[in-house]
C-alpha cells in the first residue's frame, strides 16, 4: 500500500496574455493584491502562434509569465483560476477581455496551467477548472508535451521557466548541480 502525502508546494505562475502595456500592469497590480508579492516578471515574447484571443483582444498579443514570492499548496489552484477569471472580468471593457490570465504552478516535476477548457489530457479538478500538464522536467530541463501551446514550448519560455525553476531550488536550498 501506498504511503499518501502531499506533494510539496509549488510557486505561483501567471501567463498573462494582453496587448496594451497598460493593461498588463492593470492585472500585475489586481495579481499582487490578491496573490502576493510578486517575485519576477518576464520579458514579453509574442503571441502569435494562434488567432485565437486575437479576435477578443485585438492584435499584436505578447504573453508575459509573472510568479509570485510565496510557494503555495497544489491543491490552491482551482481557487486561483476563479480569481484570476474575476480579474479578468474586471479589466473587461465593452464585454471584452484586455487580458487573458492563465494561472499554474511551477513545481519541480513539471509546469502545470489552469484551465476552463476540457480536453483529454486534461484534469478535472473543480467548478470548471481543469489541470493541463504543460512541460515536464527531464534530462535537465523543462520539456514539451504533445499537447504543449506551441509558444510555450518555444525554447525562450522553457529557458525562462528553467531559470525560475532553479532559483527556486537554490532559495529552498537544493542541490543544482545536475539540476535533477
């Protein structure tokens, strides 16, 4: 038999989807109030892989990944995607959303996002929120799934996430060499 035991916490991650800059620090403000500190902000990388948020927003779309300063408890990620939506909502204008705010967790193992969208792969966790196993981490560095967004397996976002990741582990004073 198994011994249960809860997965040690995770850090907080943001993918914020916008095209004006002022929107974006709108949200990076309403995730600070709500979220906690924020511990580092990425540069923006384009989004133009799809159309999809293209025909609500507008376009040219960048996505930036924001985390926050406190690891949080796995099972907090169903309430962050609620209250992510909320700030959306907030930051609408003519029904319209200015920013699209996917929040994750940045663990050890993998980068996991959530989600209002079903799909196979994906993890039914509450009120409409589904897990999307985004990358694993393998062979020293986050990798793409099949199903991966294809920017986000760009080799700059997994860098960028790869970063966190390690000075997450220095800060929790973990080995890196190997980074295992």
């Amino acid at each position: 038999m198994s011994q249960r035991s809860a997965p040690a916490p995770a850090r907080l991650l943001f993918s914020v989807i916008y095209r004006e800059e002022e929107d974006f620090e709108k949200a990076l403000r309403r995730i600070a109030e709500r979220m906690g500190d924020i511990a580092c902000t990425s540069e923006p990388f384009p989004f133009d892989r799809t159309e999809y948020y293209g025909r609500e927003m507008g376009t040219p779309l960048v996505r930036r990944f924001v985390m926050t300063n406190d690891p949080v408890s796995r099972d907090a990620l169903a309430t962050v995607k609620l209250l992510a939506e909320t700030i959306e909502q907030e930051l609408s204008v003519g029904g319209k959303r200015t920013v699209n705010i996917d929040p994750g967790l940045l663990a050890e193992e993998n980068v996991v996002l959530a989600t209002g969208k079903n799909y196979s792969h994906r993890i039914y966790l509450r009120d409409g929120v589904f897990a999307d196993l985004t990358l694993v981490f393998e062979k020293g560095e986050y990798r793409p799934l099949p199903w991966t967004y294809p920017d986000i397996a760009s080799p700059a976002i997994r860098a960028f996430l790869g970063g966190l990741r390690r000075e997450n582990r220095k800060a929790r004073k973990l080995p890196t060499k190997g980074d295992s």
